[in-house]
C-alpha cells in the first residue's frame, strides 16, 4: 500500500507540474504586447527602409520598434507564431491565408501597408516577346508569389494556365507554352544573383530594389502600379490584433509622414495600401 500511494504522490506531482507549465506556456501566448517596446520582423529592402521611418515617429512618442530583418519569406510567420516576434511586416493577403492553411499558424492581418508591384527584368532582352524557345525564365518558388509571376506571364502573352488554377499554382498548371521557355523556380531572395544566367526573371520588389533594380527604370513587364490587387499586411498573433499598440503602430504607419516617405523614395515602385 505505502509503494502504490508513493507512486500515485509521484503521479500527481507531475501531473500538477505538466498543468502548470502548459498555463504557463497559453498565457504565454495571450500576453499583451508591451506598449513600450516591440519587436517586428520585415524582410531586407523598402520593408525595411519603411519601417524605420515609422519605427522614428514612435520613438517620439516612447515606442521602441525593434526591427528584425529576415532573408526569406517562411521564417518571419514561423517566428512570430513561436512568440520570438511580437509582429512582422513583409507579405500578401494570398501569401499569409496559404500559410496559415498550410502550417496551422494563430496570426493575422491587422492592416493594409504598402503593394509591391511584381517585375519581369532581363540583362539580355529588352521586351518579354522576344523569349525564343530553350529560354530560361526564372520565377518564385514559394506559393502565391509563383502564381503572381505566372499570371504575370500569362497577362504578357508568354503562356497560358490552366483555367481554375489558385495561388497554390506552380510550373505543372502552365497549360500553353507557345515560346516553349524553360521556366525556372527559385528562392525568391536568390533570383537578383541569378538574373545573369537567365533570360528573365520576374523578381519581388523587395528584392530588387536590394539589387538596384526598380519597376520603372528596369522592369520589362510588371504588374500595375495603381490599385496593385495584392497589397502588403501587418501581421500580429491573432490573440493580439486588439492590443492598443498595434493600434499606435498603424497610426504611424498611416501617417502623411510615412506616405510621403514612401512616394519621395520609391516614385511609383512601392505604393502606399492606404
């Protein structure tokens, strides 16, 4: 008897012990953001170079927006539903929904920024007609980005996609491909590096920019440049999409200062989403 009440005595403990640390671990999760100090994650470029700018206008007010740059798209969202940051700045609508189906993830938008109209580039042609076959078109890998660079083939005459398809569409869902192109997928970060050993490539904003291209100096073909249909959000854990500093950070986002900003340095490449 006094060996099975010891084992139950043991049970228990750790039972209790589990139960406190998973508490522990869902208030966590549901904490209040600090109205002092957050920390946001943005890809490299104008995500970047914007967020400083608001990250300025809040500092005058005692907000400390630290900034935490990122290489590639599928880490920043892994991060801030982890709670290693408190937000990030960097992606679509189509992008974001495809991952939280994808990953389970608890985050969501909680304003529009800014649009990034998507390019096509080439050092070796000066219009996307003048793709002959063999040539080698490089895109995005990641879901909803290809898509965007496939239909903005599509929209150039360069192929067809198959009718239905969604943001989930790779190379597999191009239907016609009357120039008979090579249509290559890379990391998204990775294609301004490769640009001299494709014939083109459609590359994210953001990325090009960190490579001194921009839409109306070096695009090709690109996406339209006013009511862009894929505009950037901020994004916070769902828990957290009411807490009043998200409120204060939209409202500097929002601010004349930061439009002006955007529109001096960018002149039509990155457009303000409201």
């Amino acid at each position: 008897m006094k060996k099975h009440g010891k084992q139950a005595l043991l049970l228990g403990t750790i039972a209790a012990v589990t139960l406190l640390f998973a508490g522990c671990g869902n208030n966590a999760q549901s904490e209040t953001l600090d109205t002092e100090s957050v920390t946001v994650g943005v890809t490299s470029g104008p995500h970047q170079e914007i967020l400083e700018e608001v990250a300025k206008q809040a500092e005058a007010d005692g907000l400390t927006i630290n900034i935490k740059n990122f290489d590639d798209y599928n880490t920043p969202n892994t991060a801030l539903n982890d709670g290693d940051l408190d937000a990030n700045s960097y992606q679509t609508i189509p992008f974001l929904d495809q991952q939280v189906e994808d990953k389970g993830y608890e985050i969501e938008q909680v304003f529009e920024t800014v649009a990034f109209p998507l390019g096509a580039y080439s050092e070796q042609i000066k219009d996307l007609d003048e793709l002959k076959s063999g040539d080698k078109v490089g895109v995005p890998n990641d879901p909803t980005n290809e898509y965007r660079a496939l239909k903005l083939l599509e929209e150039a005459g360069v192929i067809t996609l198959k009718d239905g398809v969604a943001v989930q569409a790779t190379k597999n869902d191009v239907e016609d491909n009357p120039k008979d192109i090579e249509i290559v997928e890379l990391e998204a970060s990775q294609i301004p590096s490769q640009l001299g050993e494709l014939t083109a490539a459609v590359i994210n904003t953001n990325f090009a920019f960190s490579a001194g291209l921009t839409i109306n100096d070096d695009s090709i073909f690109h996406e339209p440049l006013v009511d862009n249909p894929y505009p950037n959000v901020f994004v916070v854990r769902s828990s957290n999409k009411d807490d009043e500093v998200v409120k204060e950070i939209e409202k500097y986002y929002h601010s004349d200062e930061t439009k002006k900003f955007i529109e001096e340095k960018y002149k039509g490449s990155v457009v303000p989403a409201f």
